[in-house]
C-alpha cells in the first residue's frame, strides 16, 4: 500500500507511477501549453530532476493524431503526458500497443472512451479508459473540473515520486497557481483535493490564505485602475468608470499616492506614484472593501454577486510583493500569455525560478495577450452571437487566435448580447501557413457553474458533436474544446445544440 500522500484516493496510482519513472533510462515530459499545462510541466520537471532522472520536454497545443505520432517518431521509451492524454488514450494506446513507447498519464480530462482504446493497453474503469500508469482523479470519483487540476495531479505524482528526505511540498505553490488557472474556484476558493493541497502549501511555508476582494491587479494595478477594470462584478458608476472611480476614492479616508501621508510602496513605485493595493494597510483595504460593497448595494447589485467581491485569496509568499508573480491569479494570467504565442518555454522558465529574461518577456507577452483578447472581445459585442435553441456561437475566422478564442468566449460571456445563461460556441481558424487553403477550425465551448449544476456535461458535447463531423474534441463539463474540418461548423453547431437541450432539458 501506498504512503497516503495529499491525495489519499490517488495515492496507489500515483506510486505506480512514480515506480516506472525511477525504472526509465530517459524521459520525455509532454504537456499542455496552458497555465495548468505548463505548471504541470514544472512540477514535472522538478520532480523529474530532484529524482535524479534525465528528461526531455516537449509541449503541444493539442495532442491530436499527428502530435502523438511525432512523440512516438522521438523513439524515447517512456513518455510522461501532464496535464492531456487521458483523453487521448484511443491513439496513444496504439503507439503503445505497437511497443513504441510506455505511456504515463498525470491528468483530469475525460478519458478516452475504452471501446475506442486497444484493449492490449486500455481497459474500462466505470466506462472510463485506464491504463497501467494511470494518474487521474475521475477514476477515484474525484472532480477534474473543480476538485484537482492538471497540476494537482503531478504534484501527487511530484510527491510520490520524491527522494527520500527531500520535501516536495515546495511545489505546491505552482500546483495552486494552475488550479486557480484552470477556474477551478468554486464560491471564490478551492476545494477537495486541491484544498489538501493549499494546506500542504501552507505548512511549506510557499502559500498564504487570506479573506481578501477577488479583484484581480491587486499587486501590480494602480488602485484606480484596480477597480476601473475590475468586471467580474459590475458596480455601476466604477466599473469602467474613469471619473467614477476618482470620485470615489476622493471620498474616502485613504492615501492615494505613495509618499502621502507617509505611507510606502511594497516595491516598483516611486513618490507620487499610484499606490496599489498590496501598498495600503490592513486598515486602508477594509476602508476601500467596506465603502466598495456599499456602493454596490446603494447601486443595486444583487447580493449574490455583492458576495462574489470577497473570497479566498492565495498568495506565493517567497515570490517578491508587488510583483505578478505574488498573487496566483495574476502568475497564472501570466503564464497563458506565453504558450498560446509559442513561447511555453517562456513560461517554464518562469515557473522554474528565471527571474531575468524570461519574465521580462513573459511580461511582453502579457501586454499584448490583454490587447489581443480586448480587441476580440469588442469583435464579438460588435458583431454579436447566433443564436440557436440551447447554444449561441459565433465564428472568428482568422481575427482571432485560435489559442485565445477560448478566453475571449469565457470573458464575453454575459457582455453585450451575450447571454451568461447560455453555453457558448467560439469558432477560430487553425494556424495554417500563410496562402494555405485553412482546413481545420478551432472550437472553444465556454459553460457557467450554475449550468453544470443542471447538468451541462460540455466536455461529452465537444466529443460527440466533433466525432460527428469527422474531428475530435474534449475536456470538462464547463470547458471544453474541439478540432473540426473546415466547412463542418453548422453541422456541428446542430449537433451541439441538440445534445445541450438533452441535457439540459
């Protein structure tokens, strides 16, 4: 039996896991290029080195058909997928079936379907896919969509893996960042296992809870900024209000600026400069927070989004304050603005302690990632959605990445002509060279909790629409996405339609 490790539902897989990694000669880490994929790939990667175990890595935007076949043509015997592979356990069962190479899974997407998988390597776990090595919370009746993410699973498998004497628990920091990453927040904090895993990062010492506002900038946003751009919780005359907010806080018994009132900057401001709020004092921020949900209920704010002002806040205490890299929301927006413009190796190396030319260009990246993704989300409120019986969706073509049409669907969701009530379908073309006939189409499908509370399962839509069309698709019930041939998109939108009013129905 296992040591019981922070999963303790997790912890015979994960120590199979972890056996058949020390038994290899070299590995090859592969991972996802988001927030949660390229923390999963520095845990890994840490885990990998403190075991003394030489690896290689590679990243993917999709681990579709021909990425698989390029992993297997790398004749590298052991592969260690993080953070994709469950569901594609039916093409990566084949490569493994042929003896190319052993597959290692550390995921928490749906698995393949195992009537799909070579049944040499793949058999069924209450209709799942499972394998060998196999490290995936929805085998063990955990939540992948709110309970562990991709990072959490390699930390368990970081853990397991780790050297006698050595703590691990370090790691549990970024497992945090790619947990809040991949919107696994759950009434404003985390919970199940990757609330163990917040205590493990507590009692490391690398991790701070607090009740805090959930703003997001609350380390590197001027504080007028802070709560001009803060949208998730529209307070009228702030949010997007310039005049507003300046109004508002001239009102208030706070210094605005550093060096006023001898108040000082956590570091990165000079005198006169905006203080932010990591810059005020416990009694500044209770002053702003008080007079801000005062505001909201003078204005009419329905009390359940008032509530959503306040939550659990997470906060990398060895990381410098005033920096991006202190606030977890702020790390992991970070790191989506590096992979999804090919530079996962940016990312990493951040993740991984460069604290120099990496996050300077990680920081690069950041600016135009926030431009590119308020531009599609004006493309969208000014060319409005299609509406269908259970569905809206709209088609980006080329003025959208296909690596950020996911984001700008979330983000746009209950703007303009949105509907927030709604599932929503984002079309973008794929890359293609340019002068290239495109042939295959991104699709990105973005839920809300409430409706996965009354069953919207998007991750099972993705999947059966796509396949419908002769593409293939997955990932959690409030989020997921697809590839489909071109010219296939309204035989997918009625397709989806039509699985979403099931289930919803």
């Amino acid at each position: 039996m296992a040591r019981a490790g922070p999963v303790p539902a997790l912890a015979d897989r994960a120590a199979a896991c972890a056996q058949r990694l020390r038994e290899a000669d070299e590995v090859l880490l592969a991972s996802h290029i988001d927030a949660d994929g390229l923390t999963s790939a520095a845990i890994a990667a840490s885990a990998l080195e403190r075991a003394g175990i030489p690896f290689e890595t590679v990243f993917s935007k999709q681990l579709d058909a021909e990425e698989v076949a390029a992993i297997a043509a790398r004749e590298q015997e052991t592969v260690l997928f993080t953070d994709f592979g469950s569901g594609q356990l039916d093409r990566i069962s084949r490569h493994a079936a042929a003896g190319e190479f052993t597959p290692i899974v550390a995921d928490h997407h749906r698995p393949a379907d195992p009537e799909d998988c070579d049944p040499e390597v793949v058999r069924s776990v209450d209709g799942y896919a499972d394998t060998d090595y196999h490290l995936n919370p929805l085998l063990e009746g955990l939540d992948g969509s709110s309970e562990l993410s991709g990072a959490g699973a390699s930390y368990v498998l970081a853990r397991a893996l780790e050297p006698e004497g050595r703590d691990s628990r370090d790691l549990a920091a970024l497992a945090v960042v790619g947990a809040v990453g991949d919107m696994q927040t759950t009434d404003g904090e985390l919970v199940g296992a990757n609330r163990s895993i917040v205590e493990e990062g507590v009692a490391a010492g690398v991790v701070e809870t607090a009740t805090d506002l959930t703003l997001y900038g609350k380390q590197t946003r001027p504080l007028p900024k802070l709560l001009e751009y803060a949208s998730d919780v529209h307070v009228p005359g702030i949010t997007g209000d310039e005049s507003g907010v300046l109004r508002f806080l001239d009102g208030l018994d706070v210094a605005l600026k550093v060096g006023e009132d001898g108040s000082e900057s956590a570091g990165g401001t000079s005198d006169g400069d905006w203080r932010r709020w990591v810059d005020l004092t416990d009694d500044e921020r209770r002053t702003v927070a008080s007079a801000l949900v005062q505001r909201a209920v003078s204005r009419g704010v329905s009390a359940d989004r008032i509530e959503g002002l306040v939550g659990t806040t997470y906060t990398l205490v060895e990381e410098p304050k005033g920096t991006e890299l202190r606030d977890v929301s702020e790390f992991s927006t970070l790191l989506n603005a590096t992979a999804r413009y090919e530079r996962a190796d940016v990312g990493l190396a951040v993740c991984l302690g460069n604290r120099d030319g990496a996050l300077d260009r990680a920081r690069t990246l950041l600016a135009d990632h926030r431009r590119n993704l308020s531009e599609g989300i004006q493309l969208v409120e000014r060319e409005g959605v299609t509406r269908e019986d259970n569905v809206q969706w709209f088609h980006a073509g080329d003025r959208i990445r296909e690596t950020i049409v996911g984001i700008v669907a979330g983000m746009a969701m209950g703007s303009d002509g949105v509907d927030r009530g709604t599932p929503v379908v984002a079309f973008a073309d794929k890359d293609a060279d340019e002068g290239d006939e495109v042939t295959e189409v991104k699709v990105s499908a973005r839920g809300t909790p409430s409706l996965t509370r009354r069953g919207l399962d998007l991750s099972a839509v993705m999947q059966e629409a796509s396949r419908s069309v002769g593409g293939d698709g997955g990932g959690h019930d409030v989020a997921a996405g697809a590839t489909v041939p071109a010219g296939t998109e309204e035989e997918f939108v009625d397709r989806a339609d039509e699985l979403v009013g099931q289930q919803l129905d």
